[in-house]
C-alpha cells in the first residue's frame, strides 16, 4: 500500500498558501511519501495550479487532485489544464475527478445537479478522447457534442480517478478509469463494497486492476486523547450531515462518523489502522493530518509529530 499526505490550501493568503503547498510537497518527498494529495477545496485555491507549483518544486514524488468538481468546467478545457500540469510536473500527475455534492454544485455554483452519474459517464468519455493524444477530440454523447482540435497530448500515463461512492458510480469508475478517490469509507466499506464492485467493472471492460485510494484523517496522541481527536474530526471534517453521498457510503461500513474514521493514537494504534485498511484492498492511503491541541503552537508540534510518525510508517507499507 502506498502512502500519501493530503495538502490543503487551509490558511493565508494566495501567496502564502502557495508557498506553505510547495513546502509541503518539498518535506513529503524528502520523508519519503508516494504521493502529495490536494484537495480542491470550492472556496479556495486551484488544485492544479498547485500541481504545477509542486512539480516545479519536486522530482520524484506523485501529485494528486483529490479532487476536481466535473460540472466546474468544460472537460476539454480540463484536459488542457490537467496536461499543462502534468507536464509541469514532469508527469507525474494523478488526476483526480468527482460529481461533487449538491450543496458545491447546486447550492453554490447554481448549476443542475440531476443524475450525476450519468453526467460523469458522459464526461468521462470527452475527458478519456481529450487525454489520448489523438489531434482531435470527436465526442458525441447525450451530454456533450465536441469537436475539437487539440495539439496538446500528455507527456507521460496520465491517470484518471473517479470519487466514487455508490454501486453506479464505482461501476463508471471501474469502465472508464484507473481507480476511485475515497473519502468517508472505513474498512469493511471498502473490502465488501468498494473493493468488488469496482473490480468486477474493470475486469469486465479489460481494464488493469483498479487504484483504491482511501483518505483518513491520522492524529499521533495518547490513548486517553483519542476521544477528543475524533471529537475533533467531527467538529472540522464533518461533511455528512449535508452531504447525503457520505451518508449512504457509511451505511456500507461501521463508521458512523469522519471521528470513527481517524486514525487515532499511538503510533501503534495508526499502524494496526493503516494494516486494516491495507488488508481491506486499499492500494494508496491519503493521510489528513489532524493536529490536537488547545493553541497554535500545541497544534503546530502535534501536526508535526504525526507527520513524522506517519512518514516512518509509509516505509513499513511499500
């Protein structure tokens, strides 16, 4: 199991953030990380500019979108950002992509948000022509008509993954990518549900066998702290009291909630969670580090003790 670290645009300004992500990236790749994972967060910076910041800071480590809303922008113009970045990265770029939730889509971009699977079927397919390298995009579907030029191809494999969380839309992800981006699904979820509906659609369209990519939020603590860590996840990460997807992919699992899904402990309570998730069929763990403490400088050393408890655990996974 490979072993990622997210890295989010939280605080500051434009040019802060960008200067804290490209640090980020520098330290994952010096501790030893697979990939550096960066959310798109709706109201902040933009996920692929912050790919190509990292790539130029970087030489080895995987840069991933986890991920970026499909109804935001036309797929062929995603295709042309996605391999700008790519190739600013070296090729090193893992695209991930998702239908995102009612409340981005709907609420906030005022954009229709009906049968989102279909939509993403329907995109994926421009986005797959626009990714191949052919000198031209030639996509008719009940979605999209285009016929479009294009010169760009990418300059290395450029894979594509899904978040996908219901049956629906883990088959779409099995047919028309490399993998699914989770989040909010616990172990039993993936091994019962995620692992095998996935799977059994790759196998069906002769795919390779499937990424499985799972974020967790990990907070290095004492045992008598872990009840306040996953109090604490509930209280930043929480998103499925309105987001009715996370809510249904619970149900496949024990989770109730994000603090049921935090790593949370010792370092040798992380690392049994880490082998659970391993054992599940996970195949990359994306780690959101979830600092505790009653101040910034509290928050600051225990963010920095769990990253570098989770950096010397990566090494025991590969």
């Amino acid at each position: 199991m490979r072993v990622g670290v997210m890295s989010g645009p939280e605080r500051g300004d434009a040019a802060h953030k960008a200067a804290r992500m490209v640090d980020d990236a520098r330290w994952a790749e010096e501790a030893g990380f697979d990939t550096v994972w960066v959310p798109q967060v709706p109201t902040d910076f933009d996920a692929l500019t912050a790919v190509s910041l990292m790539g130029q800071a970087t030489s080895r480590i995987e840069l991933g979108t986890a991920v970026v809303p499909v109804h935001a922008q036309h797929p062929v113009a995603l295709a042309r950002q996605a391999i700008s970045a790519q190739a600013a990265a070296g090729g090193r770029l893992a695209l991930g992509v998702g239908a995102s939730h009612h409340w981005i889509v709907r609420d906030m971009l005022g954009i229709p948000y009906e049968k989102p699977a279909a939509y993403t079927r329907a995109y994926l397919e421009v986005l797959n022509a626009s990714l191949s390298g052919a000198s031209s995009v030639d996509v008719e579907n009940d979605r999209f008509q285009v016929h479009n030029p294009l010169t760009l191809a990418p300059v290395a494999p450029l894979p594509v993954l899904v978040a996908a969380l219901g049956p629906l839309m883990l088959r779409i992800a099995g047919e028309h990518t490399d993998g699914t981006v989770l989040w909010m699904a616990d172990e039993r979820a993936v091994a019962e549900h995620v692992v095998p509906t996935l799977t059994k659609a790759a196998e069906a369209a002769g795919r390779p066998a499937p990424r499985v990519v799972a974020g967790i939020p990990v907070c290095l603590c004492a045992p008598h702290e872990v009840d306040a860590a996953r109090e604490r996840a509930n209280r930043i990460l929480g998103e499925a009291e309105v987001s009715p997807n996370y809510q249904r992919l619970l149900e496949y699992g024990d989770a109730r909630d994000v603090g049921d899904l935090c790593a949370a402990g010792d370092e040798a309570a992380i690392a049994a969670r880490f082998r659970r998730f391993a054992d599940a069929g996970v195949t990359d763990l994306s780690v959101r580090l979830l600092p505790l403490g009653t101040g910034r400088d509290e928050l600051v050393a225990s963010k920095l003790r769990t990253r570098d408890t989770v950096a010397a655990l990566a090494a025991d996974f590969r």
